[in-house]
C-alpha cells in the first residue's frame, strides 16, 4: 500500500518563510485576550523600541501592521508621496521589479534603471540620475536591499554616500525583507528614512506582521502630506492612526496577539545570540553553501563576490537541466524545498535559502539534498562533493564570533 | 509578599476578539513550508470554497487577506469606487463612525444617514435617499451588520428589500466583522455585493486574517474601474492580484500559515456544530445576557428588542455610576475583560460580549462577576439575581436546536 | 442536524486532573533531546530543590518517578518495609482503602482503624495504638491528609504529636497527593518521613509525574533494609538507583521531558502567586463552595467544619435524588464534570472538586451549573441561590492575602 | 559578547528518546479533562486493539502503564514468576544486562549466557540450556532483541524455534523497546509471552507510557500465580488491576492524557505511511548509515553483518582515539546528540540512532556532524567520505517500498 504520509521533517530552503524556533512556536501559543486592557501595553510597548535593535535605529519609529512585507512597500510609498511624483529606483529581479509595478500602479512616475540581474544597485548610477535633477523633483529613491530572486545584495552604505554626493534631499527607502534581521542593517547611519521588514525572514515568525522603520524626516514628509488633495495615503497603512495609538500601546485595529508575543521572543532569540553573531552565521552559511556551488563547479547568479547575498543563493543549472526538475524531485523525493527562479531566471535557477534559525547540519543536509536531486537529473557533480566542500569550511569557520 | 501571578483562565467576554477553541489552537501550531510547493494548493484551495458557508452564499468569490477587518472596508472601497463616487450610509455607533471617516479619507462623497445610538440602519430612509438619487450617482450603500459598540443588529434583508424598492442599482457593502458566523447571514439571499469579515470573532481564530466575499457584480464593477485614472484601488488590497493566483491555491504575497490552518479548522467546528445550531446559540446566549439585565433592573443600549444583537449586549450603568469603574474593577479583581463604551457611550455603558466559543457556564461566571463588580462599585442590584434569570432561561433553551 | 461538537470549554471541577495553566502547557511543547546531554542537569538538578518548597521541606529528597500517585505509595512501602512488617492506619474514603489494599497485597500486616466516612484520622486513637505497641512492631503510620472521596483533611500536625506523645518510632508517611501544592503542608515541621504528591492536582500538570519527598530518617531506613532478604523493594520504584543518578542531574531511566519542563514552570507559577496566597486562594474558593451548599440547604459529606477540604466539597444530594443523575447531567447538559461519589458514597455524593489553576468567576460557574443540574433533576433549591451565598462571599474575601 | 543561544535545531542522533513528529506534538496538547467520564472511553478503548497492530499481534492484550520501559521489565517478571523462579537468558550489553540485575534484585534465579558484545542471544546455546533442564525449572527466557548499547539487533524468531525445538513449555518474553515500531516485530506469530515496549522509540512519544503486550498463555500464568505466596507481583504493575478496568475504557489509576492523545495519533501516523513501509526505512537509513562507516573506514560494534541493528549503529573510534571526545564535540560544536557507549564500550565506541521518525536528509546531515567532529578530533577520514557513500545508497534506495 503506498504511503499516504512521508517520514521525519520536511527541510525548509525557501528564502522565507524560515524555520520558526520552539521557543517561537511556544511563545505564538497564546489565548485570546483584550488587546485594550490595561495590561497589554506591558507587552507591546517594549516592542516598540526593541524592534529599532534589528534595524540599526534608534532614531526611528516602529509601526506594526497586520499585513505581509508588500503591504509595507504600500505604506512606505503612500504616507509620504503623491500622486505623479517621481521616484528613482533600479530593477535587478522579481522583488524590485513587483515594487516598481506597485509604485507605478499607484500613480508614481518611477525612474528605472535596468540592472544586469545577478548585480544590484549602482550607487554610481544613482548619484549621477540625482545630480541630473537639479529640481530635485525626485521625492524618493527605493532600493531592494537583498534581492531574493537572484541572490544578490546591494550597499546600501554606498547608495547613501551617492545621494550625499549628489547634495540631493530625496528620500531614501529600502525593502529590507530578506536583509533586516540576518544581514547587518544600519538605518541610523545609512540614513534610510523608510525600512521596510517582514516576519517571515529574518525574525523567525510566521507571516504576517508588517514593520516599517521611519525616520523623523519620513515622519515630517508624512505630516506635511497629509493636508494635500493628490496624496496617496490610505487609510489601513497610514501611520497617523498608529502615532496616535500607538504611544499608550494601543493600536488602532485589532492587532494580531500571536505575533506581538511572537516577535517578543524571536526579538529576545536574537538578543541572545547577539545580533553580531547572527549577522556573521548568515555569512558563515552563506560562504559554505558557496563553497559547495564551486566544489560542483556551478555558478551562482550573483555577477561578482561583492554582490552576494548571505541570505539566498541563487544557483545556475547547467546548460540544458531544468532547474525546476531539480526543485521539484527535491520536494517529492527527498522533502527539501528549494527555492524556484522567478521570472527572467525561471528554470535556469534554483535557490537555497540560509536566513533565519538555521545551524550547520540543517544546512549540509541541505546541501546533500541539493547535489542528491541534481544527480537524479543528470547533472553531472562529484557525489559528496559539496558536503565535503561546506562542512570543510564550517570546521574552520565557528558560527559563533565570540 | 504580594502575588505576581494571577491564578485561573481570563474570563474573555470582549466582543472580539473571541475565545480560541483548543483543536483550532492546536490547528495553528505548524512549521514553516513553503506556499509555492506542489502540496500546498491542498490546504488552500478548499478554503475558497468552504469559507462561503458562514456567508450563506455559493455565488461569491472568497479573497483573504493577511489584514484586519479595517483593512477589508478599505479592499471594498477600493476595488469598486473611484475618489469622488458618492456612497449612502448610516452612522449609529463607533464602527459605522470609522467605517464612514475612512470612506471620507477615501475621498468619497458620503451621505450619512445619522441614527439614534441605539438603533441601527433605517431601510426606509434608505429607500427614500435612493429614490431621490434619480441620476443614480450612489454607487453603493454601505451597512454595519452588527454595530458592536452598541449591541445593535441591522435588517439586511430589509435594507436589500429597500434598495429593490427604490430601483436603485448601487451596490451593497456590509460590514459583518461581529456578525458571520455567528449571526445567520445569507449574502446570496440579500444579494450583498461585498461581504466583510474579520478572523477574531464569529471564526475563532487571532487577528490578521481578513476575509471578504464579493459578488460577481461587484467583480464586475472592479474589473470596469480598473483602468480609471480616478479610481481608489491600490495593490495591497487589489482583488485582481489576487484573482490570478488564488485559482491555483497561491497567493500574490506569502500569507499567513498558521491562520490558515486555523480557519481550516474553524470551519470544521462550525460545520460540526451546524451553522444553524451556531445562529441559535449565540441567539440563547445573547437572551439569556438580557434577561440577567431585565433582573438587575438595568437597560441595554438597544432602544428596541428589535435592535437586540446576539453577539454583544450594551448594557447602561445606572445614572451616577462611571461604567468604566466597573469594568477596570471587573477586570483587575475579577480577571474578567468586559468591553467599554466607545465615543458617545464612553462611562456610561459596559459590554458583554457572548460571540465565538462559548457556552452557557462560562456565561453564568462573566454574568456574577459583571454583576460583583457593579456591586463593589455601588449599583443596586439583587446578588445572584443575574444569574439567577438567566440559568431559568438557559435551563429551557437547550443551546442545540436538534 | 445534530450537533457533533460541543461549543466552548469543558468547565472541569473533579478533584483532579486539574486545570493546566496556559504557560505550563507552552512549557511542556517540547521537542525530544537526549536526556545524558552536558545540559540537561541544568534543567533538572534545580527541580530536586525547588520542588521541596511545595512539601514544606528543606531537609528532605525529592526522587522523581514517571508514575502516578499510586506509584509513589508503593515506593513509600516497598523502600522502607519488609513482608510482614506492621503498619498503622485509618480507613475513611477511598483512597484510604486503596492505600490500605495496597499494603495488604504487598505483604504488610495492616492495622486498620476504621473512621466514619466523613470524618478523618483520629489522633488520640493513633496515640493509643501506639502506645499500645510496647514492642515497636509498628514500622510505620499511614495517613492519607485529603481523602478526595469524602473532601475531608485530616490534621497531620496533630498526628505527628500523637506520634510523640506515644514516643513511638514508627515512619510516617502521608498521601498528600490532593494536598501538596494546594493545602498547607510542613513536612519537616511535622516529621514526615515519606511524603507523596502527583503532578496532576495542585501542581497544575497532567498526570504522569510522581513526586516523593524522603526524609532523612526514611533514607537511612531504606538503606538498612537493603540487605534483607524478606523486604518488598523492587526495581522499578527504588530509591537507590535514582539516589545514584539524580545528583549529576540524570534519572536511572528515560524521564518524560515535556513533564519535567512543565515541573519547572509549575513550581515557578507557584512561587510567583506565593505559597501562602496559593493556600488562601484555595481556602476562601472552597468556602466559597460550602457557602453555596449552605444556601441550597444541603450538607456536605464533611461531618464537621473541622473535616472541610479546601480542595474538594462532596456534597450529599436529598435523599431520593440520584447524585449520579445529577453529574451525569452535569456533564451532558451542561459540559460540567463533578467528580462521581465513590465506593460507600457512590449516588449519594457529588463532588465539587477547587483545587489547582482556578479563580473566582469559573467556581462561579461550576455552582451555577450544579445548581442547574440539581434543578433540572428536581431537587428544590433557589435558583440563583449558590451564587449569590458564594459571591457575596467572594466579594468580601480576596483570593490573594497581601 | 559570548551567544547565549544556540541557532536552529538540535540534532537528535541518540537511539531514543526521538523525534516526535510535529502532528503529535499537536495531538498531546490537551487541556486536562475527567478520565472517568462518558466520552473517554472514545479515546481509550481503540488504543488497547489499535495498538496490537505494531506488535504484530491479533491475539494479545495491550496494558499500559504511566511509567518508562524499565516499569514494563518489571511487569512482565512480577505478574508471571515467583521467587526463587529460574529463567533464562542472554548478556550481550548494558540493556540486557540492566534486566538481568533487576531479575536478580527480584529474587530470580537467572541463568546468563553472556555472549560477545557486538553479537546477540544465540539460539542454539539456548535450546541446548533447555534441553537440558529435564523438569522444566526454567520459568521463562529473556531476550532483549534490539541490543541499543551495540547496535545489534538479534533473531527473535529464531529463538522461537529453539524453544520449540527443545519441546520447553517455557514463557518468552521480549524486550522489544527499541525494535517495536521500527524494526518488524511478529509477537503472534513468535509466540512471544511479553512483548514490552516504551513509548520513546518507535512510538515517537515522549518517554512515560510503558505498553506491555501479554499472550494468552502469559495471562494464564499470571492468573494462576496470583494466590501464591512467594509472588513477586505487586500493584502498581499489577495486571489484574488494569484487566478489570480497561474493557470499560477506564484505568485502575490517573492516566497520562496527553501520552494516550499522542498514542492515538502516532498510532494513525504509523497506519498511513504503513508499517512495512517504516520497517523499509529503518533498513534503508540503517544500512546507508552502515555505508557511511565503511567509507569512513571504521568498524561498527556488530561483529557481523546478520547482527546490524537497523535502529542504532555503534561504531568503533580507531585505536588511541576518545569516542567520548568526539560525541562531546558533536555536541558542543555542531549541536548534534550522539549516543555514547556504555559500560564496556565506554569511551570506545559512540552511536549514531536512526530510529523513529526520520528521513534522508536529517541522516546526512548527522553523518556529515559525526564526520566534522571525527576530523576535529584527528580521525583521518576523507572528508565528504560518508555523506557521499550514504546518499549514493539513498538515491538508489528510495525510503517507501511502494
């Protein structure tokens, strides 16, 4: 009788949603409870400032919707600009490119520069688009911080000196959904005046909780909007009614409790750790998934070594294997979901993803996985050769710095 | 040394959100997985078809949201009417009040129908706005079912009858966030063109998951304004994105698993007690609320027993007794949440809520403690007198119909 | 349709299992870890301590069995005696009888005095057994503190003097599993030598869990008696293996895990609510109970105010009502479990069982829907009548004395 | 400053306590509820039938108990011999031994076989030992049949035969606590007297439910035993007990809710991936693990291939290496639990479990960490050796037989 059930764990490599920790888990298990009583802030003011930790703030505010990470992108975009203003980003994947398509469905007039995918951002390009605005009509500019389709990461440092040398005062917003969390992310001294998070990623929760880090000057665009006919701001996102509510810890609807409790512990989870360690395991595990692509002797997506992503690795299929094939013959044979390509990448590309609660043998499990699908699909890879590479790497390289 | 702990359960007797039965708390409790693998469809694609039950209706199509219920207000306007559409509406509590500020924030011209606090919507006022609207410039009247700060149920199929009357073709919004599934609603039968509920009330799950059920009218009319420049609909809450993905079992953003194992379960509970079996407990529940009021001598909000919700009783603290003394009393001494009064009512009235999970014995314990706390805070009533009337009546209404 | 769930919780009142505490059932998910780990004594040597505080003890030894109660009794016996060996005892209620039946079978000489149902142990017949015993033949003394059966506390205080007065050297051992964590209880001030408690009554977990404190006295008895050819000891509920282990913080064998986490949360709730306001809460809930049985006109099992439990009133239906009748309906009616009379008492005593996890308004609850039950079975009691006597009681008697 | 949490998972190697699957740890978390009323018996009665099912037995009567497998060890000696009895049996490791010890400190007269470690129990010195006990003092033999502490599995079948060949009318009893669930286990058709079996192994439960599975003529034996004098039977252990109350669905004492709630669902997860199929994967993760160790080039305890345990591989450091230094470091560093060698292996030996539920990827991943861990600590394998050797034997073995 063929089996209607398949033994042991199913191994989660999606980039997000992650593996949500027991202590997580447990801390979600919460009865229903008066989100207006007057114990309740004695749990939600404290996330409030907490949360600024994951994103290198303390200048910054912290609104918290009930909404995945693209509702947040609306937010960002709808509290502080109108309608046909322009806004100046780069496209280099599916998740720039679906906020492109969201900023331009909302009426703004959005400046694209095409990157090669596999690259990110050019903070050269960007300063030399700014410095040709001498109206500074560009309100804002928007950049993918870790572009999950193809594994690449842009700096976001170097984003903020361009602006800077540009002498231009547009905003800077940056999706931080697959960044924030696992990557360093230095808001404060980037100036980013929108940062945009997700639960699902690198805080280790389920989806749903939305977080928008703002800066006073983001905060300040937004008040000054607010009077004017042609903005877009909304209502669902509007941070008006979350500042008003939000200081004596209230909310201005019915907040989701299992998050909130959620978020408390993934943000105690990371305190422990300590936010330094977290950062460089991402990059420890990142390195030894990489390691393992070169013992194959595949490519990964990103064009250069400064382009990739501690938290995503997109690898190339060789010349004529269906990267699909080997996802999906990972995900029925050998309960390993791996990431697809999206778009552009689409068959060419399958991704392991390395973010959130994760440890070595998680990941060479991960990795035999891999190799084991690609080898049932006839690409040609020395058997225990990525393991071999990985777990070579991860001997020399603790997870912890200290 | 004084206790930091506080013994026993919280009696949760807030109108929402609602008490959590334990195998949909144990429903929620899953890993992370991926929602674009080959076996998730499984999970999902049922609930588009299963969730129309607690809408009584077969023809409208279910979109989810990872949002609260004022997210879902938001997606019907949205989806449907462009900035300057006139919409009629009546305001007779907090809800339909916010329901209105948001369609003003909208840019939509509304005409509000003010009511006594106390009553609900009046269809033939209703009638007779739409009948002057020759021109037929209403695009849709817009009703809160329940108006929870009141304890105040609206005729639907009378304010449908209405609309009929007048010839009017405006569409139907309710708002049914404290009223499906726990109140007999038959959207096919009233011909409602967008249907609102939230998870944390009639279907006992945590916030976060909005749900709205559209007619094929009312998909209509959104697929006509999509190409309007005016028109409201942003990408959050757009249900074309949606509509793309959902026919396969996915979604156009990562939703949130855990409620959507919870709603899964829900609607099994729902449909193991039988719906019909629901309606009349929640109606046994709310008579036996108001027949412990009629003993203590006190008045509800409701003006009429006409108006009388069954999800939530408004009960007026007697002149000179600040009701909001009795519900910090309840709560801090008794463990007991009791809902305020919002606005208008605020300090003069106490809410019971008795919607969701809910059983006669849990009833009779909020009932004593309502009634000890107005007893600590001076109000003349009969100890056990509350109790008393209500276990007579819960004595001959069985909560099961069959 | 009929109805195939039940809404809302199951309100349990029989004296135990009792009530989990939400965060003792979060502290019991976890997964499976390898119980000879470096870190697992962190987990459990701190519990061999901690748990003392519950038994009143800083000189005893907490030995630790995946066991229940009954259990615990036999390893009580079977580490201390040998066959034929006399003990002295009383028999009052049903567990006293089981106990009582337990020695018998392992080969003891039991020395039975048999008391009036209802009431307890008599101390000044305890003194004049023992003085009696010129010889020392008796090895040890027996007492049960709550005899569950009857809801009735015997004064161990009072036999510990007896014991003295006597200047009798016999072990005392006392079943405090209805007691320990609920009632007050001072093993070193009243020399108990073997003091036994399940996880399943004040200490708020599932059963499974046995729990013995031993005294120094007892220890050094057990190790004398460990040559001899005709003691009971055995294998399974020996001291000497765990004595072995437990000080490095390991067990003879597997424990069950999700119980020890929960031991540790269980004791921690207890401290943070304090002893001496757990003791409080349990005395003002069960003469709150008795108040309630007053008002209705009926007796408690109890023959004198000095037998009271404050862990469980057995309350005696009027004569020619079937108290099984009225549990029975209790249950099905109501979703109510009251604990069944047991043995002598069986259909003539239903029990209301306060013991545990449990506060003002869910007693209220469970008199309310005893009091239904008993109405509907027609037993003439004022409706509304218990909850007024026992309200008016809480109203003026805090459950938390600072 | 130092982490003080570990990331991700633990790695759960040790041959027991395991895994217990996600959809159980659901199941047992239930809130506490009368095990005495009317719908219990729902629960309880399909687990004494339904469990049989992985005893392979029709015939036999399932007891459970609140305690671990050592308890059932002692149930099935004290509820059939009396002291002084003969019985017979083999040493082969420190489990075997173990029992032996407690059927010496029962007041057995055993008789021991000691046998190689790294072999099993030999049937022909078996049925040589019977034939030549003419009157048939020997009571019964005990075979340990999955040896934990060597990996060797041994032939339960066999010895079946060899008690037959003598014509012995001796009791057979099996300890099949870490075979049964995992390893094909036929009690009905061996004519296995006592099967016993814990709840931690193959049953994917927290470790406190002690299942015993009693033939006919065990039951007879126990009957007829149960005036003698000289018994060893006691009560908590009792069958009798547990025989009048469980036809009814009840149990002689309180029992573990939560474990019978998770009995029933690991009961259903066994049924739908089908018993032969979990035997079929035991071999497969057995023998890839096998693989691994000889790509290694080590040597496992099993001193031949017939006695590889398909549950458990003990595998021998090289000479002048700490095993404990490896499982130390196994743990410290890579957060994965091996099992260490016990009594005479100690120090020589560490093992690697593959028991319960378990699939590809996690066994690599394990390999992979023992590999890591034995290259930190100066083993000379070639890197990527085992995991390579191990997923080729995977990618040809796929873990359902159909």
């Amino acid at each position: 009788m063929a089996a209607t059930r398949r033994p042991g764990r199913n191994h989660l490599f999606v980039p997000g949603p992650t593996n949500i920790p027991d202590r997580v888990q447990r801390a979600m298990l919460v009865p229903s409870e008066d989100h207006r009583s007057v114990d309740f802030p004695a749990l939600t003011k404290p996330l409030f400032t907490d949360t600024k930790m994951v994103f290198g703030s303390t200048d910054g505010t912290i609104i918290l919707f009930p909404a995945s990470g693209t509702g947040i992108w609306e937010s960002a975009l709808t509290n502080t600009l109108a309608r046909g203003d322009k806004v100046l980003t780069a496209r280099y994947g599916q998740f720039s490119h679906l906020w492109i398509d969201m900023a331009q469905r909302l009426g703004l007039d959005v400046i694209v520069q095409d990157e090669e995918w596999g690259t990110g951002a050019h903070p050269e390009k960007i300063e030399e688009a700014l410095r040709a605005d001498k109206g500074h009509e560009i309100k804002a500019v928007m950049v993918v911080h870790n572009e999950t389709a193809t594994g690449v990461t842009s700096d976001i440092g170097a984003v903020r000196k361009a602006i800077d040398a540009a002498g231009h005062p547009a905003l800077l917003f940056v999706d931080g959904v697959s960044s924030i969390g696992s990557l360093p992310f230095y808001m404060d001294d980037w100036r980013v005046d929108c940062a945009i998070a997700g639960s699902q990623k690198g805080l280790m929760l389920p989806a749903g909780l939305g977080v928008i880090c703002v800066s006073p000057k983001a905060l300040k665009t937004a008040e000054g909007s607010a009077g004017r006919n042609d903005r877009l701001g909304h209502v669902y996102f509007a941070w008006a009614d979350h500042l008003k509510q939000n200081p004596g810890g209230y909310f201005p609807y019915t907040p989701s409790l299992p998050l909130l409790y959620g978020l408390r512990e993934a943000l105690a989870c990371l305190k422990e750790e300590g936010l330094e360690n977290v950062y460089h395991r991402h990059h420890v595990l990142g390195e030894a998934t990489r390691q393992a692509v070169a013992a194959w002797g595949l490519k990964t997506c990103a064009k250069e070594p400064k382009w990739n992503s501690d938290t995503v690795t997109a690898i190339l299929a060789p010349e004529g294997v269906d990267a699909a094939a080997i996802i999906k013959h990972a995900y029925t044979r050998y309960n390993l979901a791996l990431g697809a390509g999206l778009s552009q990448v689409a068959g060419k590309v399958f991704r392991i993803g390395h973010v959130g609660d994760l440890n070595e043998l998680s990941l060479l499990g991960a990795i035999a996985g891999a190799e084991m699908s690609m080898l049932d699909n006839g690409v040609k890879v020395q058997p225990g050769s990525g393991v071999a590479a990985a777990s070579s790497y991860l001997r020399e390289n603790p997870l912890s710095k200290s």
